[in-house]
C-alpha cells in the first residue's frame, strides 16, 4: 500500500515511526505492507516510488527541519504538485487543523479523493468546514475516508459510537473534547489564576500555537461537528455551533462550584442544539475528568448512558489512531 504523507511534524513522524517499528507485525496479522512513497513539510518534499526510508526522513528532519534534505538534491515538489502527481493508495493528511479556510488542508483531500485515493485525516479543519461535502466526495468517487485521530487522539470515541454501538439510536451526548482546557480548568479548581495555568499549560506544550482554537471553543467545536456528522447523521459545520470559551471564567465561579460538589468544565453537547460552553458538572459524574483527558457520555435509546475516558492528545496516540484508520481501509478496500 503506497502512502503520501502530508505533514512531517510531531505526529506524522511518530506515525512513520510507528510504521517502522510494527511493520512484521502489520504484515503477519494483517497482510499490511505499508510504503511511505511521498511526505513533505512547509520546508520541502521527499519522494521515492519504491518507499522511503524512514529513519533517514526522521534524520533530515532533526538536522535541516524539513524532510527537504533527505537526498542529496534538495526536493521542492510542492504538497499540491505530490498530491496531484504521485501514484498513492492513501493520503494521510496531518498538516495544521485551520479554520478560516481549512488549506491546504482541504486541497490535499478533495485533489486525492479526485485522483481515486483513499484519505486518513487528523487534520480537523476540512472536516470542521466541510464535512457533508468531503463524505459526498469521497461517495462519489468510491473511496474511503477515515479521521478516527480527530477526536479523542487515540482514544477510540468515533468507533465505540458508530460501531460498539449499532444497532441503537444515540440521543444525545455531552463531552470534554479539549485537554488543553480541561487543564487549566483542573488547575484553577486546585487554587491557580486563570493567567497562571494558562502559562503552565503553555509551559507544558499542551497549547495550540494560537491559543485561541483552545481557549475559545473552536477546537472542542471542530470536534462536535465532526460527532455530529458522523454519529448523528447531521448535516452541519462550524458556523452550526454555539460557542463559548473558558475566557471569562475566574476562581469565584470555580469556587461557587465546588460549594456544590462541581466543576466547571468546557462540554461540547449534542441535544437539541449543538452547544460549546463552560458548565458546572457534579463531581462524582464520571465525565467529570480531570487534567488533559477528554471524556464523552452517550446516551443511548436502549442501552442508557456510557463514558468512554482517554487522553485525547499526543503524537503517538494519534499515530496508533491513523494506524487504525490503515488497517480499517486495508480490511474495507480487499472486501470489494
Ligand atoms: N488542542 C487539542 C487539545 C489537541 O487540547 O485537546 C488535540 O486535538
């Protein structure tokens, strides 16, 4: 399986690691022969029909920032020139998630889909912005499209709904999408000011380079647009969620809450409306978790409410959800 790879950062590497590492085992359990035939940065290209080799892509990144250098010839095939020319089976699309228009993101998808390419995205822009298209897309041109890595990282949240839980209707559900609020909110509870845990998450590398996706909502609303589409059957995009960040919570609001046995949390929500917004929620509730996990509680018609816990973020975590992805399109594509 020929694999174009876009995006060389923290979670394409650890997904080429990945690759590297498991690749008997991908091949013995699955029949899974996965070759990295193109990948490219904002710096430049590498590419080789016959499979790249990766601890080499992972040094030319580490010494020159960019897979540019991975041959002698500086490569600077341009992703859109990679997506339209090279002979792939899957894309995998993990260039930054944005939201004013979802590129080059967007580009990446459609031009692969085009081309008759299998596409795996933990890229939550195009999903976010376009979502009923892409799936109409990718329809129309009879490929798969997997994102299992945009909600949750590599905790298997799109997968218990859709498929653990067949067979029954899904309500409604409520969710801690964001980690990165989640901490500084779990901070805040323990006595810290807003601005202090803000500095401490940031300190840690949880937070976006614009910290706005965070702390306004749009990431947690990216992902509820993404539940919404894939788990309800809705049709919807950004624009289609109320949304309200953790900005405007202080330490006051935090300790009324706590007098009554809650939290506030930023909860993403699927009911009648689709709602992100800080919400008190009682402490003994299990989605009521704390730190970086993400944590959703569906409601279902017959089978009552469950939570499913994980960390939502991470560059290995995510890698193991496109893995995921891989395998699902291996499985999908054979049965033909
Ligand atoms: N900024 C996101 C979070 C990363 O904090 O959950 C994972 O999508």
């Amino acid at each position: 399986m020929r694999i174009i790879l876009c995006g060389f950062g923290t979670v394409g590497q650890s997904f080429a690691k990945l690759l590297e590492s498991r690749s008997e085992d991908l091949y013995a359990r699955y029949g899974l022969k996965p070759r990295l035939v193109g990948v490219f940065d904002t710096g430049g290209s590498a590419i080789d029909s016959s499979g790249l080799n990766i601890s080499k892509l992972i040094d030319a990144k580490k010494n020159h920032n960019s897979v540019k250098k991975y041959s002698e010839t500086e490569n600077n095939t341009s992703g859109t020139e990679m997506v339209n020319e090279l002979e792939a089976e899957v894309l995998i699309e993990t260039t930054q998630s944005n939201y004013n228009d979802a590129e080059p993101g967007l580009t990446h998808i459609t031009n692969a889909m085009k081309r008759g390419m299998h596409v795996i995205s933990v890229n939550k822009g195009p999903l976010a912005l376009a979502f009923p298209s892409l799936m109409e897309l990718a329809n129309y041109n009879q490929v798969l499209f997997r994102f299992s890595g945009t909600v949750g990282g590599g905790t298997p949240i799109l997968d218990f709904a859709k498929n653990s839980l067949r067979g029954e209707r899904i309500v409604s559900f409520d969710g801690i999408l964001n980690g990165t609020t989640n901490y500084i909110l779990t901070n805040m509870a323990n006595g810290m000011s807003f601005d202090d845990a803000l500095g401490d998450a940031k300190q840690k590398g949880y937070v976006e380079a614009d910290e706005s996706l965070d702390l306004d909502g749009l990431d947690a609303a990216a992902k509820l647009v993404i539940l919404a589409n894939w788990i309800m059957g809705m049709k919807v995009t950004m624009p289609d969620i109320k949304r309200t960040g953790i900005r405007k919570i202080n330490n006051d609001d935090i300790k009324r809450a706590a007098g009554k046995n809650s939290a506030i949390k930023l909860i993403a929500s699927c009911d009648k409306e689709l709602v992100v917004e800080p919400k008190e929620i009682a402490t003994d509730d299990p989605l009521c978790v704390s730190g970086t996990l993400n944590a959703i509680s569906f409601t279902s018609e017959h089978s009552g409410t469950q939570t499913i816990i994980g960390r939502g973020a991470g560059g290995t975590e995510t890698a193991s959800s496109i893995l995921r992805d891989l395998i699902d399109i291996r499985n999908e594509s054979t049965k033909a």
